[in-house]
C-alpha cells in the first residue's frame, strides 16, 4: 500500500502536464476536422416527448417490494436475508 502515498516529484508533474498537453493538442487538431453541420433527423414524429402518466405511488412501491422478495435468493416473512461482505 505504500504506492498508494507516493510523492510526485517536480520532474514528474511536468512530465504529466507536457503529455497531457500533448494529448489535448492531438484531440483539438482530429475533432478540429470533424465536420461541424448536424444533420437534420431522419425520423420525424408528430409526438416527440415523453408524457407522463400519473401513477398509483403505494401501488408502485408495493409492486417494487414484491419483485425485490422474488428476486431475493434467501427471505422470511418481512426481511431478506443477505451477508456482509468481508473485505
């Protein structure tokens, strides 16, 4: 765990700067010759945004519960069963 505290010295931070320069200077110059005109969409529709529907919220989270105890591999009446894991 020692590399997790390593002190960088001046000669590596500039390092890491100049390369990371670099690398920014290199992505400038490709997205430079991207073409920049977007493209009209190709699909046109008459609804384009999402409506919301007005939900039931106990309903919902009662449906939420159900499919969590489904799911869960180890359960009892009101409770899953799960382990702590050791790290």
């Amino acid at each position: 765990m020692d590399f997790l505290f390593h002190k960088v010295s001046e000669k590596e931070k500039e390092e890491i700067k100049r390369e990371a320069k670099e690398i920014m200077d290199k992505f400038s110059k490709k997205i430079s010759k991207i073409d920049k005109k977007i493209p009209e969409p190709l699909i046109e529709r008459k609804d384009f945004e999402r409506v919301e529907e007005e939900y039931n919220k106990d309903e919902l989270k009662l449906d939420f519960r159900e499919r969590m105890f489904e799911n869960a591999p180890s359960k009892n009446k009101d409770f899953i069963i799960a382990e702590k894991k050791k790290w």
